[in-house]
C-alpha cells in the first residue's frame, strides 16, 4: 500500500556538524521528529531509514577531485592550499572529522526520499537533513558539502528522464542548484530570497534566467530586506502558479530553508509562522494537480533551531501527510517539557506567532510594491508567450 508520505530521518544526520559554535545545526532535525512523534503526527511504518550515498551517486554532479579532497580533509590529509581551492577549511564551512561520510549520509537521505516516490512507495517524501544547495560542482560553500538537491535532480533526469521544478523559499539564493542547471531545459528552478544586496551570497539577480536551451528555465525573486508574510506569500503564490502552469514538471522539488522569519539571526527578513504553512500547501496542491502528488521536500537553512525550525518543518509533514492541512492551537507540553531546560530561549507555545513579536515596519507600502513589481517583471515573458499562443 502506497503511504500518503514518508519521513527519513537517522540520528546520524547530526554528525554533519562543524563545530559546537557554528549556525548550522542539524539538532534541528532531531527536535522537529521530536515534535511530531510527541503529537503522534509521525508513525514508525512512516519512517525511512536513509542510506548513504555512493561516490558514484554524488559525482553525478561533483568533480571526482573535489570528492576526493573532501575524503582527504575528512582524514586531516589536505594541504591547506589545496582545501581553500576547494572552498573547505573556510570559516563557514569548517573541515570536521569524517566530513565526506556525513555529507554522503545527507546526500543519501535525499536519494531516499526521490527513490521513495518514484518507485511509488510514497507519494511524498521529506528528507529534513537536506536542503544544501550552495555547494557547487568542485567546491564547498555556505555551509555545504555536497548539493544533495542538485544530485537528486540530477538522478531523476537519468532515471527516469522527469522534467523537475525546484522550488527554493530559503532567505539565501539558491545558486548551487541553479548553476549547476543553468543550462538544462528540463529543470526549472524558482528560488524567492532575500537580495544579495545584503545577504550571502549575492546572486539570485532577476536577469539570472538561465543559459542557451535553458535560458527561460531559471527564475528568481530578491525581495527586499524587511519583507514580511502577505508580501512574501504573495510573490510566492503568483510565480509558482504560473511558473508550474508553464513549466509542466513531472515531479517537484522543495528546499524548505527555514531562515525567512523574524527569529532567524542570519537574515533580514520580517516573517512569521504564517509563510510556512502557506508554503507547504502550494507546494502539495500543485505537485498533486500536475504532478500525480510526486512531490520530494528538503529542509535547508534555518538558524533558530528552537523558536522557528521545528514548528516550520512540522508544518510541511503535516500539509504531506495530512491533506493539505496545517497544526494549529497548542505545542504538546511533553516537546516543550523535553526541550525547554536545554533551549537558550523561551519556546514557543502554540503554532502561530503572534503579530506583535515584532516592531511594525515603517517602509511596509514601499516594500511591498517593490516585491511586486520584480514579480509582475519576473513573469512578463511567461505572460507575453501565452498572449502570443492566444
């Protein structure tokens, strides 16, 4: 019988970890199966226990030098010339014991969850400990090893030769998986981000389109810093409707970077709780009307693994799992009774955030319809060619 979702997951996803300080923290995958399996949301016939990749799978798209530097840095091997070619030994992405064996462990949890939907197992698959999308062909970035969301693209369009659509919400550009398809008519990428112009890593420009037969298939939103929820989801809905309508994918591709809310330390972002479930329910209800449900989802960035990361990420189970529909009221008491002595700060208690968790914006109108023309401009040609074929 073919599950409504599935979940992978493994503790070992949090042994890709830099070091004690840093902000990439995959604790947060723990406390958001923790939330789930405290509201008997997740069942064990529901979780998947991930494999790790092979050097073949993931030189799908990465050099076969840069995996093996990675392996060499893993075992403290690398000159240190050599690591800085290759973007590791940085101070984002620090070198950490078994590096290679931890990322290859994300990788794999991905590749679970497309292999979980395409043999129909499934018909929707989130693998939280996924979402790395700044790595590039031979080098790291942003805190990313490996691309695992390129490498699943890339590994459905030689299985099974699907035309995908990756959906990126995270507060950073997406700009691994895009270069890496820049080129590639089958895979259209969307990425809605906060503009380079004050956040890691600068790109994600709207003239950033795509490059011959892909040109057309690349498409991206910067919305401004202070962004807040109707601005945000607004730009989402219109262009991920009209981008799906025009694309036609056979299966999507969600990163689901948690880092857009008010809480999140890395970003400048004025949201709340409130995008991340009208996120999600896109995302199924378009994945169901174009794609027969196929849907894979991958968690990202996200660095307030407390406040934010668990309930946005809970969220997504729920819409895969749920039909659609979001948790609403009251965190279960037992997740809170768990966590709070070892939480720096006070966790929340219910769902939704209230509105006045932050100051009001004083430019809102302006920003506003800023976001709203990048969107209107971002989707003139998509609208002048249905014009044409009218």
């Amino acid at each position: 019988m073919t599950n409504e979702a599935s979940f992978v997951y493994t503790e070992a996803f949090k042994n890709y970890k830099f070091r004690d300080n840093h902000p990439f923290n995959q604790k947060r995958v723990e406390l958001t199966y923790d939330l789930l399996k405290s509201m008997n949301a997740l069942n064990d016939q529901q979780i998947i226990t991930p494999r790790v990749a092979s050097d073949e799978e993931i030189a799908l798209v990465h050099d076969r030098k840069y995996i093996d530097a990675v392996k060499r840095a893993s075992d403290n091997k690398l000159a240190q010339e050599e690591s800085l070619e290759y973007g590791i030994g940085t101070e984002d992405t620090p070198i950490f014991e078994d590096m290679h064996q931890a990322a290859a462990q994300l990788v794999g949890g991905t590749l679970t969850a497309v292999d979980a939907v395409l043999s129909g197992q499934t018909k929707r698959a989130l693998n939280l400990g996924g979402g790395l999308h700044h790595g590039f062909r031979r080098k790291a970035s942003g805190f990313c090893i490996y691309n695992d969301a390129a490498i699943a693209i890339q590994y459905i369009r030689e299985k099974f030769d699907y035309k995908v659509l990756y959906v990126d919400t995270d507060a950073h550009h997406g700009d691994g998986v895009q270069w890496i398809f820049y080129d590639d008519p089958n895979v259209c990428t969307l990425s809605i981000h906060e503009t380079g112009r004050y956040l890691f890593p600068g790109t994600g420009n709207i003239n950033e389109r795509g490059h011959n037969d892909g040109y057309g298939t690349s498409f991206n939103i910067p919305i401004d810093a202070f962004t807040e929820n109707e601005s945000f989801l607004n730009a989402y809905k219109e262009s991920l409707t009209e981008i799906t309508e025009h694309f036609k994918p056979d299966i999507i591709v969600t990163q689901n970077g948690a880092d857009a809310h008010v809480y999140d330390p890395l970003s400048h972002l004025c949201c709340t709780m409130e995008i991340y479930e009208g996120i999600p329910k896109l995302a199924y209800q378009l994945a169901n009307e174009y794609c027969d449900g196929k849907w894979v989802a991958l968690g990202g960035g996200g660095y307030d693994i407390w406040r934010v990361v668990p309930r946005a990420w809970a969220q997504i189970w729920s819409v895969a799992n749920n039909h659609g529909k979001t948790f609403s009221g009251s965190v279960p008491k037992r997740w809170l009774d768990q966590w709070q002595n070892e939480s720096p700060v006070n966790l929340p208690t219910t769902w939704h955030d209230e509105s006045s968790i932050y100051e009001p914006i004083p430019r809102k109108e302006e920003i506003t319809e800023k976001n709203a023309i990048l969107v209107n401009k971002l989707l003139e040609p998509i609208r002048n060619e249905q014009k044409y074929m009218l």
